[in-house]
C-alpha cells in the first residue's frame, strides 16, 4: 500500500480555523517503504544499543565499584525507567510540534548522557546518567513508531513493523559484542564513548534521511490539559490497554533474559564476555528470525491470531524452562534452548500486538505509541531488579519470563476480538 504524502515542516496550514491559509503546503513524494524501513530501524536501534552494549561490563562495574549484582542491576532499571518516561514526555510533544524537532533533541540528551556516564566517578552518577539516556533513546523509539503509524494502514504496518525489528536486531546481535571488543581494550566507562559516536551517527541520518510524516494540521494542542485528555481518550480504550498490557508482558520476559543473562551464563556458567556475546547474538536471531517469518505468516492470518498461538507456544516453552530450571538439569544447554524457543515466539507477539493497539488511535498516534511503549519499559523497569531480588539464576529468569507469557496469554484470550472497528483512519 502506498503512502500518504509528506507535508513539509516550513508548510504552514489553517491552523487558526480561518479559513485562508497563509501558505499553500509543499507536498512532497512518499519516501519509499525500504528507505524508511532502514530510518527507522536505526532509530529504534538507539534503545537496545544503549541497553545492550554495557551488558557484558555488568559484572566488571559490579566488582570495581564495589557492588552486589543486584546494586549493579539498577543502572539498567534505571535506563528502563528513563525510556519508560520518555515515551510519556515525547509522545505527546511529537504528536504537537511534528515529528522532527522531539526527536533530534532527544538524541542530543542521549549523547550528552553518554559523556557523563564516560566520567561517572560512582554508581549514583552512573545511575542517574543511565536514566538520562534513556529519556534521549525514547524520543527515538516513540516518534518511529509514531512514524509507523502515520504512514500505513494495520496489516501494512504489521508487516512494516517485522522489518524494523530486523532491522533493530542487528542492534542485540552487536551490541555485546561491541561492548565486549571495548572491554578488551579498555575500561567499562569507554563503552559510553562509543555510545556517545553511535548516538551522534544515528542523528545525522535522521536529520538527513527523515521527513515530517505529520501534517500541521493534523497537529495537536500543546498545553497540559489537551495532553492529559488525549492519555485519558486513549486509556478509556479498554481494548487498546489490553493490548498494550499483552505486548508490554510479551516484553516482560525480554527484559528478563537481559537483566539475568551476564549472570548467569558468565558467572553461573563460566562463558568469557565473547563467548557471553555470541551466545547473546544466537539469542537475539531467534527473535529477529520469526519477525521476519511473521511476514510471511500474515499474508494469510490475522495479527492478532498470530500473537494468540505464540503466546500459547511461549507458555509451553516456559513452563518446561522451568521444571528444567528448579530440578537443575540439562546443564547450558537446558537454559539456551527454552529461553531462544521463547524469544523466537515472542519475535511473534512483538511486532502484532502494537500494529492492532495502533491502528485504533491514529489521530494520537504519538500519544498511542508513548503509552505503548512506556508500558514496555516500565515493565522492564520492574522486572530487572525483581530477577536480581530472586537471586540471578536460571530459576529466576525461567519463573519471571514464564509468569509475563502466561498472563499475557489469559490477558489476550479475555479481551476477544481487538480489530479496529469503529476507530476510521483518517489521512492528509
């Protein structure tokens, strides 16, 4: 399906209502669906690159600063909790002043939060700076899900939103790795110099290569009380939360797997940091390879079908994980293969439930898009300390992936049939 037109952001429309426009809008071409797929991808790779590239220095920073692993965990709830708030912020502000503006100052946060955790003398410097960047790498996230949204109908941006998680998992396939080639060469702080490169590299593409997708008038007011009616327009959408909560749980246990991994696959099962990297990698190709299956899959199915069926699969497997996990068998290979078989069925789940929750709030799709994605991190948020609280094994992984697939599956099962009925897609 093709894609609306872009209006220019030096277009100005009626916005006042009168009548006489002051200026005839610049239309422009549709950038093509690849093109934008590759943006985008990178955009949302700012996130992951900033969660995953310091994962194998967790338990470097731990020993140098004198902490428990669980101390050390909070800087990446600290980041979760950031990209968790930034989606709040950004969403509506994107959804007010374009798309563009947001999102380049956001990245100009991450990059300035990147140098402060360069220099971070502590782990309350650290802490804070971590947040800070992940306020910057939601704007990222937020306004190329928003960009999804504006461009194409469901089922398209079903399938658009499978090729930038392929896209976007060239991000947890590198990032240990790059980490770790850092680690080899210097200290844990050096991770956040490269981070502050790859921040300045992913905005100069999107200064470059990204138009506006949102029309002036298309635009929302920018004052607190139409922000907080459009949150509470979109929130009295029951069905729209459910489907957020289902995604955000389908997330849960991702974020399990990365809060525990270095733990346990390093100090449980004595992986060195490359190894800990390619092992990290196989993972994340599981996920990125049924995204892509997903393609295929919904040339013939229903997302919302598809993600029921992972999720079913994703229990199963979580269920096994952990009779392997609490009877203490199977060795390395009893914990890789039930946590890769879930997240290949979450690769399922992730990019259908958000295609279907946005697809019945176009009109606010920043806002929808913020509500989504702070749900995703905020839930991380609380699920990296909660593995580190239950001790950082197997065990904890296993019953924290599972219990976020199962509820995510009665959630699913509850709500029945979550089509965009009723909610018309309206396009300049």
């Amino acid at each position: 399906m093709a894609a609306s037109p872009l209006v220019d952001l030096t277009a100005v429309g009626d916005a006042t209502g009168s009548g006489v426009p002051a200026e005839a809008p610049e239309v422009r071409p549709a950038p093509s669906r690849t093109r934008m797929i590759v943006v985008l991808g990178l955009l949302v790779a700012l996130g992951p690159l900033t969660i995953d590239m310091y994962l194998p220095a967790l338990p470097r920073i731990a020993s140098e600063l004198g902490l428990s692993s669980s101390i050390a965990q909070l800087t990446l709830t600290g980041t979760l909790g950031g990209l968790a708030l930034g989606q709040l912020i950004v969403g509506p502000l994107s959804d007010a002043l374009g798309r563009r503006r947001p999102l380049i100052a956001g990245i100009l946060l991450h990059m300035a939060a990147s140098m402060l955790c360069l220099f971070a003398p502590n782990i309350e410097v650290l802490g804070v700076a971590r947040a800070l960047q992940g306020v910057g790498a939601a704007a990222a996230s937020v306004v190329a899900i928003a960009v999804v949204s504006d461009l194409f109908e469901e089922s398209v941006a079903a399938v658009v939103m499978s090729r930038l998680i392929l896209v976007l998992g060239v991000a947890p396939v590198l990032a240990p790795s790059l980490g770790a080639a850092v680690l080899l060469r210097g200290s844990w702080h050096w991770v956040f110099a490269a981070l502050a490169v790859l921040g300045g590299a992913i905005l100069a593409v999107a200064v470059l290569a990204l138009p506006e997708t949102l029309a002036v008038a298309d635009r929302r007011p920018l004052n607190l009380r139409a922000i907080l009616r459009t949150y509470v327009e979109v929130l009295s959408d029951i069905r729209f939360v459910v489907l957020v909560l289902v995604g955000a749980l389908g997330m849960s246990g991702l974020f399990a797997y990365i809060a525990g991994a270095a733990f346990v696959l390093q100090g449980g099962y004595g992986l060195d940091q490359q190894s800990f990297a390619l092992v990290f990698a196989a993972g994340a190709i599981a996920l990125i390879g049924a995204t892509q299956f997903n393609v295929v899959l919904l040339r013939r199915f229903e997302p919302q079908r598809i993600a029921l069926v992972a999720l079913v699969a994703a229990s199963v497997f979580g269920l096994g994980f952990v009779v392997l996990a609490a009877l203490h068998v199977g060795g390395l290979a009893g914990f890789l293969i039930p946590v890769w078989a879930m997240l290949a069925a979450m690769g399922l789940v992730i990019p259908n439930t958000p295609a279907v929750a946005l697809a019945r709030h176009p009109d606010a799709a920043g806002t929808a898009a913020a509500a989504l994605g702070a749900a995703q991190f905020g839930l991380g948020a609380a699920v990296a300390p909660l593995v580190g609280a239950l001790g950082n094994g197997a065990m904890a992984i296993a019953a924290v992936m599972t219990t976020g697939v199962v509820v995510a599956l009665l959630a699913l099962l509850a709500v029945g049939d979550t089509g965009a009925s009723g909610h018309e897609r309206h396009r300049s």
